[in-house]
C-alpha cells in the first residue's frame, strides 16, 4: 500500500464481519486501493494531502491577469513558500482563493496593493515555485499518542497508546509532528498487564479485570493466549468485550496470562512529501480524515469487489425487468457514488480570461 486509501482495513472487516486472515489483508488493501483511486478518477480530485513544490509556466497565453495564478488539478491547502522568476514572493503578499470557501483553494493572487509580481524569469517555462500543502482537505483529529519515542528516520514499525490503537486502522494516514506516516500494518504488543481473575470458556462471560482499565480503550483489540477480544466497553478496571473476535477461537484463560493489544504500527515513514524524524514517546498522534461520505464509498466498492472476486466476476444483481449489472453500479451503490460525486467532485474549470 504505498497511496493513500479513504477507507481503512478494519472498516471493510467489519462490515463484512470477516476473520483477519493474511489472505483476507490482502485482498481488502488490494479492493481498497481500487476503490480510492475509482473515487479520485470520479471526483477528478485526490483528496489526501500532499507536500511539495509545483511549478507552472509564467507568462502563458492562458492567463489574461498578471497578479493571478490558476492552479487548475494542483489545489492547495495552504502555501509556505512562493519565487518567480527565482525572486522569493513573501507569504504576505499571496491571497488564496476562492477565500471564502477554500481550502481546497484553485488560484492564487498577488496581493496588487504590494510591489510582488510574477516574471522576469529567463523563459517562461516553469517560471513560477509553489511550495506547500497539496490536496482537498487536511482535516484531522487526534488519535492517541506514542507509547514508546521512535528512535530515528529508520524505525518502520511504532508503538501507540490504546487511544491511537483503536483510532487507527491499516491505511490510515497519521501525523507526529511535521511527519506524516502511511499504516501499512499492525501486531500485537505487550500491554504490561495480566489477566486479574480466570475467564471460562462460555461467550456468555464477556467482563475481563485488569489491573488498570485506563490502559485501555473502546473499540480496542485484545488478544489472550489466542482469542481475540473487542472491548466495547470499560467499568473501572473491568473490560467489557465481544468475545472470539476477528474469527478467533473461544477458550478458556488462566489468571494472570499476558494481555496483548494491536497497538504496533507497521508505517511508512516520511510519507507524502514529508521529512522521517525522531519522536519523543507520548508525543501526539492525529489521523487524517477523508470526507466522511468518500470513506462510505470507497468500503462500499471495496466490499463489492471482495464479492465480486470471490464468485470469480460472475455476480450480478438485478437493477430492473430483464435486465442486471455490476453490482458496483447498483442500488444503494451508484446513489451513494451520486451523492459523492454531486457533494465533492469537480463539475468543471472555472475560470475566466
């Protein structure tokens, strides 16, 4: 997985209700990708944020404005450094615009009341450096922090709390610090806590005592012994749970025995145009978040090309009398690319001369 998906692993699974198996990862990451990249050709957008440094021509038969650059497929979410014609323009005099609603932001204006202007380079081929955040959208939110610092740019595989392991999935794109990172995968670790009392065998018995229930979080995955167990709730140290998760085998665990949370990140550093870095542990961890109705989407194609695979392509649903088509553009499926399309898809140019 090395481009950014709208959906993660856990989300496919879920709604699937689907045992993790390595077959199973791959297949979800493989339809994940599909679908996200179907959603970027839809759209006529990306949607995930990218820094970098882009250039366009100046002067060019397209642009009637001397003080205004149209950024047409670049969309900006923000801007930390303009030059033209290898002269620095100060972020002060750039106006992004459309103000109003933006980011993302489709052109960008020299403020005229200033003595900024674009040229005076030796061609006119890629006179004009922008350098700065690239995408639709960088929203996020916080999902926990790092439970041990990483060390330096090397290290592939981080720690997080049991509020970043129940925040984050496998695809999901972080940030700690200025970094950004891409989870390509997830292990279990060591909590540094044992089971208080035994647990029988029956699905019935969903409490598991800890010795700090705060060590925890909802929506958590355990593992003991070789049961995996959902915590959808917690009671003071009590963790209330779902029982033989992700297709896990009910048994029966002694007092004392380890408890194990998927909270080992297996990342890709540097990610989207940032730089790899060291990180104190503790250190804040936030998720970036498509919108919400493009993450709907994408495990909605997801979960039809998983069936689709698994009946060899020859699944088709009916759409009406005597006729029937993929099951993608069906029903609930092609309203809800509708929808997508109509709320965040780019319906044409708009510019004028």
């Amino acid at each position: 997985m090395t481009t950014p998906v709208y959906a993660t692993r856990e989300d496919v699974m879920r709604a699937l209700d689907t045992k993790l198996t390595a077959r199973n990862a791959a297949q979800i990451d493989r339809q994940l990708q599909a679908a996200s990249r179907d959603v970027d050709k839809l759209c006529h957008r990306r949607f995930y944020p990218e820094q970098a440094t882009r250039y366009f021509d100046w002067p060019s038969s397209q642009y009637g404005t001397a003080w205004r650059l149209w950024l047409d497929d670049s969309e900006l979410i923000e801007v930390t450094a303009v030059s033209s014609g290898g002269t620095s323009i100060s972020t002060s005099d750039v106006l992004l615009e459309p103000n109003r609603s933006g980011p993302p932001y489709s052109r960008l204006e020299l403020n005229i009341g200033s003595d900024a202007a674009f040229g005076g380079g030796d061609t006119h081929q890629r006179d004009i450096s922008v350098t700065g955040l690239w995408g639709y959208t960088n929203d996020e939110t916080p999902a926990g922090a790092l439970a041990a610092a990483v060390a330096d740019s090397t290290v592939t595989t981080v720690t997080v709390d049991a509020a970043g392991a129940a925040a984050v999935g496998v695809g999901s794109v972080i940030r700690i610090g200025d970094e950004r990172l891409l989870v390509t995968g997830r292990t279990m670790a060591y909590t540094g806590q044992t089971l208080a009392t035994a647990l029988d065998a029956q699905a019935k018995t969903v409490t598991v005592e800890v010795a700090d229930g705060t060590a925890y979080a909802v929506d958590e995955v355990i593992l003991i012994d070789g049961e995996r167990m959902l915590v959808v709730d917690i009671a003071a140290n009590t963790l209330i749970v779902k029982r033989a998760w992700d297709g896990s085998t009910l048994a029966a665990h002694t007092q004392f025995t380890a408890v194990y949370a998927s909270r080992s990140l297996t990342v890709t550093r540097g990610a989207l145009g940032t730089t790899a870095a060291a990180h104190a542990g503790s250190a804040p961890v936030y998720r970036w978040e498509p919108p919400a109705l493009v993450r709907d989407l994408v495990i909605a194609q997801a979960i039809s090309g998983l069936t689709s695979e698994t009946s060899g392509y020859t699944r088709a649903v009916r759409s009406g009398e005597g006729s029937s088509e993929r099951n993608r553009d069906s029903g609930a499926v092609a309203a809800l690319r509708q929808a997508v399309y109509d709320a965040v898809g780019r319906k044409a140019r708009l510019r004028s001369v």
